[in-house]
C-alpha cells in the first residue's frame, strides 16, 4: 500500500501540473524572437505582441544612461569582479551603496545579489529564539522560504489573513509576555494584486507596542512611490525606528540586487560581519553597478518625480477605464500592478491564449499563488505604455471576457461572488 503524500510533495505535485498546463497552452516558460526590445513590445514564436508583463515600471532599463553606465564598467572593471565581499569589493559597490543611501535618508544598507538572498541572509540573524514571528499571509514567497530557516531553532512562526490588523493586534497582545520581541512580516506592495500594506496603521501600532518589530519588503513600492523613489513605505511616513525595510532594484529601479536598509548602525555591522551571503557569495557584476550608479542618480534629481507622476496618470487612467468599461477591477489603488478577476483557472487560461491571438500579452495568476477560483489577470503597466495602450487592452479584455466565461460556463456574477464584489 503507497503511503500518503506529504504536504510538500503535494504542492510541488499541483505546481508542476499548473506550470505543465500553462506550457502546453504557451502562455508559459516562452522565449523572446527580439533582436532588441522597446519596452512595450515582445515577439514570440514570430508574434509581435504588446507586451504587459514587465515589473520594470518605470521603463529605465532602457534608459541610455543606465546602459552607458554599464558599458563604461565592463570596460574598466571586466565581467565580473571574482571576490567574496568579505575581502573586497569594487568600487563600484561603494559608490553604489553611498548614493543609495541617500535615497533611504542614509540608513545604513547593504546591497546584495537579490533580495531573495538578503532575505535568507538577514531573517535568520536579526530574529532571536525568544522572538515570534507572524506572517502576513500574502507576504512574498522569498521571506517564507527564509522564515522556514528558523524552524530548525523552534522559533515560534503563525500566520495571519491578509493585512488584518485586529487579528496582528490580537496577536500581539497574546504573544507579548512570553517572547522579548514580535515580528511582523508583510509586503509594502502586494506582487500579485498590487494592493498596499497599511503603513500607517503598522506604525501606529510599533508606536503602541514596543515589542513589535516590522519587517517590510517593498520592492514593487520602489521608485514610482516615495521621496526620491525610495519607495511606497516611506512614501506613507518617515522611517519607523523599528523598521526593517527590504526592498531591490530588479523592477522599476531598473538594474538588479536586493537591499537591505537598517534603522540602526550596530544591527548593520552584525548582519556585515555574519551573513552568509556577503561573506560566501560572489559580488554583483561590474556592468550591473555602474547602471546603478547612474540609476540612483537619477533617482536623487527632480526627475524621478517626473516619472511618478506619469506612472500615476496611467493608472488613474487604467483604473477609470476598466471601471467604465465593466471590468471586474480588484484593488483599486495607483500601484502598477493592475488586476482584473476571472474566478475559475479555465477561464484565465482562455483569456491568455485570446488575448494572446488579439496580439497582447500579460501574466496570469492562478491556483496556487492565488485561491483557486480567485484567477486573475495580472497587468504591469509601465511607463513606456501609452495611453492609447492601455485603453485598446481593456476594451479588448472586455470583449474578450464574456466569451470566455461563456465557454467554461461561468459568469461575471460568478466572478464578483468569489471576490466579494459589489456589482
């Protein structure tokens, strides 16, 4: 008799059947035809296509700033700088890391490989076997995996429904006097929906708790929000004392590597002195800090704002006009993270593969990343997008969806069942 399957080989099972189904369909795991690209369009299997699905929101790895910069450090430095930091770094690292400081009101900081890295190298120092940690329960994959690490220490982990905070708070005051400090986890930005975490609220509450900690990654906040592009976090208030806010450059900053920003400079050090990733890891390439040199620049000047304020004109115009045209919009804010609902995982496939022959492409979010008859259409606007874009995407979503919920016989009631919207 087979034993039964343990949770783990379960999901990996439903996961390998979901990315298999999206393959075969090739709306998944696909390969650009482009020679170069434009920042709207994307070619595949000989299709030209309008393409919504970069998290670059602000278009600047396009920039020819940014690509002069990288050039102008392959030719000084090479391909790579071939050293542990831990013995040294290039000196592009230091005029990277100066200049993001900045940025962050000269927090100290650390810029590494990514921020899947950082996670897994900060997480399991900063958080203590007397501390508890609570999830919010949309928080990223990346700080979940790296939450996992701590499990070994039987370090106490819950998680709670997404951005509740009367459940966090009542939380906080069951777990206050058995653990010297309570960590909460959550995402500035959501990456799926691209709703926000409640700032304001979560400082509110560190302010009333002095045991709370907040451990934030807001990397889909950075650059289109906040002072100086410093993101959607800060863009809600100054830099809580209790703040440990991780965020990255590989979206709207336009380069690559996760940061690290730390609200004091002895827990900088330890994390400099310990982490696993700045001691054994290799560095970030040359060419990828010289772009960064010239993408914190621009960051630092007036333009940034510039570029806000064309990222918010698009999605106010996203926004007013898929409600116009009758779409079932989730999560109404100005993030550049546009998602419309389609409930069951079949109508989703179908809407890609449409949309796809209609000559548009975007990504689709589906079982398990999203409950199972919470599918949606998951639409990055950048600010290459015109406007024209965006209206000719939505008014052909919108021809497009009755079809295909007619053809898994579903419905937009359905759809606003499952999401609990108001028709």
């Amino acid at each position: 008799m087979s034993e039964l399957k343990s949770k783990h080989e379960m999901v990996i099972e439903i996961v390998n059947q979901v990315a298999s189904i999206a393959a075969k369909l090739g709306i998944v795991h696909n390969t650009t035809d482009d020679v170069s690209l434009d920042g709207r369009h994307i070619t595949i299997r000989g299709n030209k296509l309008l393409y919504f699905g970069s998290c670059g929101y602000l278009g600047l790895e396009h920039d020819p700033r940014l690509k002069q910069g990288a050039i102008d450090a392959i030719n000084r430095y090479g391909t790579q700088f071939s050293s542990s930091r831990a013995y040294v770094s290039s000196s592009y690292y230091q005029q990277s890391e100066e200049l993001l400081s900045k940025i962050f009101d000269n927090k100290p900081l650390l810029l590494l490989q990514s921020l899947t890295v950082g996670h897994m190298s900060n997480i399991p120092i900063i958080v203590g076997n007397e501390d508890a940690v609570i999830l919010d329960s949309q928080v990223h994959d990346s700080v979940q995996t790296a939450v996992q690490l701590l499990k070994s220490r039987d370090v106490h982990v819950e998680v709670i429904r997404h951005n509740r905070m009367d459940m966090l708070e009542s939380r906080i005051k069951a777990l206050k006097n058995n653990y010297q400090k309570i960590w909460y986890m959550a995402d500035g930005v959501y990456s799926m929906q691209g709703d926000f975490a409640p700032v304001k609220e979560l400082f509110r509450m560190a302010d009333q708790y002095e045991q709370l900690h907040l451990y934030i990654d807001d990397i889909h906040g950075m650059s289109w929000a906040g002072p100086h592009g410093s993101g959607y976090v800060l863009s809600q208030g100054n830099y809580h004392p209790r703040l440990y806010l991780t965020t990255g450059l590989t979206k709207a900053f336009g380069t690559a590597g996760g940061l690290l920003i730390y609200p004091e400079e002895a827990i900088f050090n330890l994390i400099k002195n310990t982490s696993k990733a700045f001691i054994f890891s290799i560095q970030m390439p040359p060419m990828v800090l010289g772009a960064t040199i010239e993408a914190a620049k621009i960051h630092l000047s007036d333009e940034i704002y510039t570029y806000q304020d064309e990222m918010k004109q698009k999605m106010e115009f996203f926004n007013m006009t898929a409600k116009k045209l009758g779409l079932p919009l989730i999560n109404e804010t100005l993030s550049p993270i546009g998602f419309i609902g389609v409930g069951k995982p079949d109508v989703g496939y179908n809407m890609v593969r449409r949309m796809m022959n209609q000559g548009y492409y975007f990504n689709l979010s589906v079982f398990p990343s999203v409950s199972y008859n919470n599918t949606g259409l998951r639409i990055p606007v950048n600010r290459l997008h015109t406007f024209e874009d965006i209206e000719n995407l939505l008014t052909e979503i919108s021809i497009q969806l009755p079809q295909a919920l007619s053809d898994s016989q579903s419905s937009m009631s359905e759809i606003f069942k499952h999401f609990k919207l108001v028709a």
